[in-house]
C-alpha cells in the first residue's frame, strides 16, 4: 500500500518522536559499543547489519519498542466519555470487527480474492480525492451458484484498491450429499463460471455499469499448492464491449485443499468438449430459428416489418435467444403477491443504453439479470423480461410481448393469460394493469366496441422460458388480436424442444444462471427523516431569497403520512383507502377562515435536491412552497417504501395552510 507523500512525512515524525520518547537511540549506542567490545576481536572491525539487529532482539529493545507502538489501544468506558483531545494523526481507537463465517469443514470453498486493479484508463487523470470528499466509486458484485456478493466502493482510479476476499460454496444448493467431500472430478463437472460486475457510482449517487465477466475458475484444480493467480481483463459493455476499460488481479485458492489435483491436460480437455457441446446446440438452433422463420414469411408478405425478435444482444454483444431472459424466479419472502412485484420492478430506473454519436438510434441492449440488479436502473426490455419470470415464479402463465407503442416507437410489456381465458397485461415501467378485450372487426358498425386503454399499438410476437409465438394474425394491432395461443393459424409457434436445447435447465449453455434478489439494506424511517429534514433546508432557503420567511407546522406535517401510505397502496394494489380520515383529519386541523392546498409527488431516488428541482418545476408546487399570505404555516412529509434490492419509492408532499384574506 503506497501512502501520499505528506502521510508518509507525518507517519515518519510520529516514529521518530516515539523513538526520541523511550531514548532508543542512547540504548542503540550502549548495545553498540558492547557488542564491539564483547564480540568482535580486535583484528576483525566490521559490524554488519544483521548483527546489530541480533543484538537488539537478544537484549529485548525490539519488543520494547513494538510494546510502546499502539495504535489501537484498549479505552476505558470513562475515557470515552471526555471529550476527544485534538491530535495531528487519526488513529482508529476501535479495531475493526470482522464478521465471522462458520465454515462447514465436509464441504469446499472457494476463496477468490480481488487484489487491486491497473490499466482503468478512463481514469488516468483522477484527481486524489481529498479526507471526506465525496468521490465516484467502484463497487464489484459477485454471483455464483446461488450466492450473491458485494465488494466495499473503491475510489475511481487508474489503479483502483480493491482489497476484498470473497468465500464461494463450491456445491451451494445442489450436489449436496453433505456425508462426502466434493472431488476434483466432480469440480470440474460443474460448469457454473462466477459472474463479476463492475459497477461505478458517481457523486450523485447515480449508477453505471462498467464492466460484466464470466471468470471461469476451475483452472484451480490443477494448481499443485491449492493457490493460482489470474489477471483477468474487462471489457466494456454495449457499443464497447470489445474495448478493455481495465486488468483485475485475482488470487484463487481451494480450501481444504485438494488431496489430488488434475492435470491440466484433462482440464483444458474438458473444456474444449463443453464449448464443442455449447457450440454445436447453438449451431442447430440457429439452423432451426432459420428454417421457423423462412416459413413465417411465407405466410404473408407483410411479415417482415413485424417485430418478430427471436434473439438479442447482451451487455457483452452476444447474441443470445430472447428465452434465455426468462426464468421462473421466486423472490422468497421479500415479495408476496403478483402485483407487488409489478411495483418492485416498476420502481427499479428506466434508462435506455448509451448510444455513441447521434442519429436518434436505440442501442440495443438486454442485461443480464445481475447487471440489471446492481446497476438498478434499465431499458423496457430488462423491466419486462424480470416482472415475467417473477409473474412465472407466482406460478402464473406470463409471456413477453414485443410490438410497438403509439408512434410506432418499439416495446415491451408482460402479458398473463388467465385459466378462464382472460388476458392482462402488465405494463413493467408502470405497474399498471390492463384487461385486453378484442374488437371483432366483422361486427356491423353500429356494435359497440371496447376502447382500449393501454397505450400498446402493434405485437409481433411473444415468449417466456419454454415457449416462443409469432404473430400470424392478418392485423398485428393489439387492440384486433386474438391471444388464443393453441391455434397456430393465429400464432406460429416454435418447438418446445428446440427451446429447451438452447435455455436452462437442461443445456450446458453460456446462458447465465439468474441470482435470487437480495433484501433491502435501507433503513426506511431514517432515510424518510434525513430527505425531509434536506427538504425543509432547501425550502426555507428558498423562501428566504425570495424574502420570506418560514414557518413549520408538525402536526400537520404528521397528518400527511396517511395520504402518502394510501397512495402506495394504490399503486401496489389498485386499491384506494383510507382517503375519509385523511380528508377528515385536515380540516380538523385547518380553522375556518384558512386554505389548505397539497402537493403529492412520488420519485424513485432518494436525492432531495434533485426531487426539490423537480418540484419546482411544478406550478401547483411552487405556488405552495412560494405561498404569501397572513398566518401561513408549511408542511412537509417524506415516506420512503422499501423494496428488494435496494429500491424504493419516495413519496414526498408539500402542505401549505395559511388564513384568506379577500
């Protein structure tokens, strides 16, 4: 670990003063001048190095000093009581306390430890960032077999300090005969690689990602010490998914070690025969997804301009079939119902991946499940494709569609057909729900017809984890289409078993594994305290320039935390209560004579400047927040709802009351 030129000088005067403290220097002389006198004959007057540090450690100087040097030190309860004494250096008065790990001794780990990056040039010239700057960071995100883990954020650097040691579970969840220790053999049959995510933060806590790796560690088991180390380069994501962004240094050992290693013959062998297998499956499909597709165009000319999408791009610029998205995924206990999992996926940031240059092109891109999850934020694509395998994982019949919205504009969106034959669908950017009814094109005119209120205009196909449909529907307007999928004259499908050969389970595939979801690590009371106290700040400064002043009602304040849970309830359940005691409690709380006016706005971050800007932009906002008048009071409430993963929803609402002077 390389210090900055100034800690090094002020780490050096530290020691020196210790050093000038306990007379070290004096006793360094006296221990000399002995061991001249004692040990040296007189013909013989050269005293090396090692000697003299031989000497010191015999007389015990040496761990005298070390004694002295504390730099954590035990404190008693009434010392830290007094007030800190101001000193030149920081020492840590508490050690930092590690979380243990029971580690099973029948089963086998894998310690992969991150020790330290170089060659991230997009970050040559970042500036060292000062004590207690706020600084973008780095943060790596690990997944394999069923294990999901977070490394501590790094600053940005051309050589950023990743110091993190993660223990992986070789057979977490499968092969778990517990009695028997997993072998080598049986090691190198499990092809799960680890999947490495590199995420960068900057210093308005927006999110990116930078980099996504598959590391394939099974190399290990022919390493004769049980250790081997790997320099593993990432490459960019989307349009630059061929550039190199930087190097990770990687050491992997094998705990207890292995009694017997492979060669790396049989290894290199193995491998060679997986990617042949992988290879050849996906040789086939393509020959088929050809042949299904020569034959949907045969059906009707028109055909090619419908969005049949039987594969798309990855993070990484592979093409993948579109099934290998979806997969049943259950949420645990962190998700209860369907419908709270719409608004889970909803509250995750919708953002569209970074397109190079202009043109108004998309750049397509469908993330994987944990680059969607640790980015936190994605396109329609990724939102569909997770609220369908959690509506699978809910034991419901869910597809994903592709068609167009109004414009012409592409789109996804989840669609579940009912046991009775109803068919919803589930917009994953909104939560919103919509039942489709189709408008019979051959009813007289003077029938009427359903108006359809989803904002869905064309689909040109659709598809979950086992099944793929194309549309061969004389109309591909929704609002027209029929979604009686048995009848292949309406929808041509694909071959079950071609799907199955290519997606999970069941295919030695590169098709990564999906991570299950992790439980929120906010603190939803303190978060929702600390965003209302920012607000209360900026508003009152911002009437302040505007030469008014301030006046808190907390009563009332605490009389807008009904409205604001009701208002989730609605979107998480399209259920609306409790609206009587709201409307009741306020005017309870407003004395005749005075106005009360109220502002609800909902956000999916948790930056107050960033949500008081946009409420700004607001006339009815600003009209509250900029209220004159006689006797006007302000309000404000803050509630943040936790979902997994660390996603929340942020309902926020600005109250005015104040007395009407016509």
């Amino acid at each position: 670990m390389s210090l900055p030129p100034e800690k090094a000088s002020e780490l050096k005067q530290i020691i020196h003063q210790q050093l000038l403290k306990m007379d070290v220097h004096g006793r360094i002389r006296e221990v000399l001048a002995e061991t001249i006198r004692e040990e040296l004959a007189p013909e013989h007057q050269q005293l090396s190095t090692e000697d003299l540090i031989k000497a010191l450690r015999q007389r015990g100087i040496i761990d005298d000093v070390m004694k002295e040097l504390k730099f954590v030190t035990d404190v008693k309860e009434t010392e830290r009581t007094l007030a800190p004494k101001p000193s030149t250096h920081f020492v840590d008065r508490e050690p930092p306390v590690l979380k243990k790990t029971n580690i099973d001794p029948t089963r086998r780990y894998l310690y992969l430890q991150v020790l330290g990056g170089k060659a991230f040039l997009d970050h040559l010239q970042e500036p060292e960032p000062l004590p207690g700057q706020i600084c973008s960071t780095f943060t790596l995100c690990l997944y394999f077999r069923n294990q999901r883990f977070r490394s501590k954020p790094v600053p940005c650097a051309c050589e950023p300090d990743f110091q993190d040691g993660f223990l992986l579970e070789i057979h977490k969840d499968s092969l778990g005969d517990a009695s028997k220790m997993v072998d080598a053999t049986t090691m190198l049959s499990i092809c799960d690689p680890v999947h490495m995510v590199l995420i960068k933060t900057d210093t308005f806590g927006e999110t990116t990602l930078v980099a996504s790796y598959f590391l394939e560690w099974r190399s290990i088991l022919a390493a004769e010490n049980g250790i081997t180390n790997v320099a593993v380069e990432l490459l960019g994501v989307g349009t630059e998914s061929k550039v190199s962004v930087g190097v990770l240094n990687i050491r992997l050992e094998m705990y207890p070690h292995l009694n017997k290693t492979l060669s790396s013959e049989i290894i290199s062998t193995q491998f060679t025969l997986e990617r042949q297998k992988t290879a050849e499956k996906e040789r086939l499909f393509l020959v088929y997804a050809k042949q299904w597709w020569r034959e949907y165009l045969q059906i009707r000319p028109t055909h090619n301009t419908r969005l049949v999408k039987i594969f798309a791009q990855d993070e990484n610029g592979v093409n993948r079939p579109v099934c290998s998205y979806v997969r049943p995924l259950r949420a645990g206990r962190l998700l209860d119902t369907p419908r709270q999992a719409a608004r889970f996926v909803s509250v995750l940031g919708h953002e569209r991946a970074a397109l190079i240059g202009g043109g108004g092109g998309k750049q397509e891109q469908w993330c994987t499940l944990l680059a969607f999850l640790c980015t936190n934020k994605g396109d329609c694509e990724d939102h569909a494709n997770l609220l369908c395998s959690l509506l699978l994982g809910f034991g419901l019949e869910a597809f994903v569609c592709v068609g167009t919205k109004a414009k012409g504009v592409p789109h996804t969106w989840v669609m579940t057909c009912g046991s009775d034959g109803t068919i919803t669908f589930w917009e994953s950017l909104t939560g919103h729900r919509y039942i489709h009814r189709p408008i019979n094109p051959d009813d007289p005119p003077l029938a009427e017809q359903p108006k359809p209120l989803y904002p869905y205009r064309t689909i040109g196909c659709l598809f979950n984890h086992q099944k793929f449909f194309g549309n061969c529907q004389p109309s591909d307007a929704v609002e027209l289409c029929v979604f009686d999928l048995h009848d292949e004259s309406k929808w041509k499908p694909m071959s079950g078993e071609a799907i199955k050969s290519i997606c999970p389970p069941g295919a030695t595939s590169s098709v990564p594994p999906f991570p299950p979801l992790c439980a929120s690590t906010i603190d939803a009371a303190v978060t929702s305290n600390e965003i209302e106290v920012q607000l209360r700040i900026l508003v009152s400064e911002y009437r302040k320039d505007l030469g008014l002043s301030t006046v808190w009602d907390d009563h009332l304040s605490y009389l807008l935390s009904p409205a604001l849970a009701a208002y989730e309830l609605e979107r998480t359940t399209g259920i609306s209560a409790g609206n009587e005691e709201f409307q009741d409690s306020v005017r309870r709380a407003v004395p005749d004579g005075h106005t009360f006016k109220g502002f609800p706005i909902h956000f999916v971050h948790r930056n107050a400047r960033r949500a008081f800007a946009t409420c700004l932009r607001s006339p009815f906002c600003e009209e509250i927040i900029c209220c004159r008048g006689d006797q006007v009071r302000l309000a404000v409430r803050v509630r943040v709802f936790t979902y997994p993963e660390s996603a929340c929803a942020v309902w926020i609402m600005f109250a005015c009351k104040y007395r009407s002077v016509l």
